[in-house]
C-alpha cells in the first residue's frame, strides 16, 4: 500500500517526467525558432532548479533520507548516498545546460538536457521502484505521517502558489507539445 508521504513524491516525479517530455517535444526547436528554444529551455532550467530541486529534492535530502538513515543506518546509508550523489550530479548538469545555453550551443544544451533527463528517468524509477516501498516498510505509520506533514510544511515554506505556478505551466506545455 502506497503512503501518503510516498503518493506526495511519486506525483512529484509525475509532474518532472512530463516536463521532461518538452526535451524531446522540441528537440531542434532551435533551428526555426532560437528565441522559443531559448525560452522554453530557460523555463525547463529555472523549473528543475526550483521545482525539481527545490521543492522536491530538498524534500528527501531534509526529511526523508535522514529518516531512513535513522530506522535502518547499513540500507540507508548506501541508497542514501547514491541517490543524493544524483542530486549533485543534476545540479551540475543544470549549471552546464545554463552555460551552453546562455553561449547559444543549442546542440550541447540539448545534449545535456537529453542526459539529464535520461539520468532524472533512472533516478526517478529507483526511488519510486525501491526507495519510497523500502520506507513505507521501515518507517511506522505514524513516522510516515509525520514526515508528509514536514513535507507540506517545506511546501509552505518554499510557496505553494510557486509550486502550483510550475505544476499548472507543465500542464500548459504538454497542452501544447511546445512553446
């Protein structure tokens, strides 16, 4: 059975995987419209940093994998560190996309995007796959609870209107399979 702490992350990665698709969607976007390729990947950019990391992945580093880390310290630890090393490696990999992106190497930028959104695919898949089933069976009920709460919280702290701001904009791309 799915918690709620868990249903919260999993349509976390829901909303990122459809952002995703706008990589794909508009792939060469460049070569008839550079200023809509250049928009519509700033916005990706600024998404994945805020939403992404933000709201989400700021979310499992604070509140959910110390918490693993706490109920089962030789599982959580080697899960736990992969999977933040993954957190280091997109924030790399948004900084490159920034920087090709800002010089107009539209080709490199697209590289990197397809290789981020592959790698955040991979990513996606083994915590909704192993991590978040391992805590809903680690952690008691009322540990879960108590983390979706702090969840929310962080939501609150961060600004729900933004994170629904991302969530409806996402919605309105894949409307529109491009900018």
């Amino acid at each position: 059975m799915q918690t709620s702490l868990s249903e919260l992350l999993i349509n976390e990665h829901n909303v990122i995987l459809e952002a995703g698709k706008l990589i794909d969607a508009n792939n060469k976007l460049w070569e008839t419209d550079p200023a809509a390729y250049n928009e519509l990947v700033s916005y990706l950019v600024n998404f994945f940093s805020e939403y992404g990391d933000e709201f989400h992945h700021q979310k499992e580093e604070e509140i959910l994998f110390p918490a693993i880390n706490k109920a089962n310290e030789v599982v959580g630890a080697s899960i736990v560190s992969e999977l933040i090393e993954h957190h280091e490696d997109f924030r790399d990999l948004i900084q490159r996309i920034r920087n090709t992106l800002s010089q107009q190497d539209y080709v490199s930028t697209q590289k990197y995007l397809e290789t981020y959104m592959q790698s955040l695919k991979d990513h996606i898949a083994a915590e909704n796959d192993e991590l978040f089933p391992m805590a809903d069976d680690l952690l008691s009920p009322d540990e879960i609870d108590k983390l979706y709460y702090r969840c929310i919280d962080k939501d609150e702290e961060l600004g729900v209107e933004r994170k629904k701001e991302f969530e409806n904009n996402i919605n309105k791309f894949k409307r529109n399979e491009a900018v």
